[in-house]
C-alpha cells in the first residue's frame, strides 16, 4: 500500500497527471499542523478540488479532503477500499472498458455518471478521469470528482 506522507514522488507523479490533464487545479495551503511533513502532498490533500486514486489493483491509494467531503468516508476509511465500492452495481460492467481506454491512450475523460457515499446515498458526479505514470511504465488512475444535479 502506498503513504503518501512517506513517499514524496508518489504525490509528485499525481501533480505530474493533474498539470497535464487538469490544468485547472489549484494547489491547497497547509494549515499550521498539516497532514505530511511534505509540501507536495499537502497541496493535493487540502486542495479545494475533490481528488482520489487508485492502484492497478483498484485499492483506493489517495483520498483528500474534497473527497472526503462528496463521499463521506474519512482517509482512513476510504485508503485501501477497493474503488469498485463507490460505484453503483448497475454501472459496474462499463467501468473495466473505461479505465482501460484511459490508460491504453493516456488521455483524460469526461464523464457524469453517479457514485456511493458511505451512508448509501447514491450521488450525481463528474469525473475528470486520467492516468498518470506512477513508475517508468506503471500508471495508475485518478480522477478529480465534482458532485452534480440530477439531469
């Protein structure tokens, strides 16, 4: 399992995905006793954008506080579920097909569809979805998740 308040590069591959996919992140501003000893993460953690991801096992390996926020889950709780559990059951058998195409063309997509939050409500998101490299030749997904109304 990933910390990434151990392991600096980790958080600066994400920043490596989100400056080329997401141009529009703002970092965010450590607060006085902040989560990592680490500038890197901390600007991920507490950025005003709700961000998570996932390794190639689907283990949720990173969960700020804007994720938090739209799911429910603490970091504790959310670090190492497996990210399928966000996704409502009838949603599931498209899901694989999308993160393949993410990865196989290292291109960020688009996409409103909807998620679990931890009390079982089932929500309207946007997902910014893209894959960032997290070794040489090993990438791993995240997405930049904005909760939406029902269309």
């Amino acid at each position: 399992m990933v910390d990434w308040n151990e392991d600096i590069s980790l958080a600066r591959a994400l920043h490596g995905g989100l400056k080329r996919y997401f141009p529009e992140f703002i970092p965010g501003d450590s607060p006085p006793n902040p989560a990592s000893r680490y500038e890197a993460v901390n600007s991920l953690y507490y950025s005003p954008h709700a961000i998570l991801s996932h390794d190639q096992r689907e283990s949720i390996n990173f969960f700020n506080l804007g994720a938090q926020a739209i799911f429910g889950y603490s970091l504790e709780e959310a670090v190492g579920m497996n990210s399928i559990e966000l996704v409502p059951i009838m949603l599931r058998q498209g899901r694989e097909k999308l993160l393949q195409k993410v990865i196989e063309g290292c291109k960020m997509v688009v996409i409103d569809t909807q998620r679990i939050k931890k009390d079982g409500r089932t929500i309207n998101i946007r997902a910014h979805v893209f894959p960032y490299e997290l070794f040489s030749g090993i990438y791993s997904i995240a997405a930049v998740v904005e909760k939406i109304k029902a269309q």
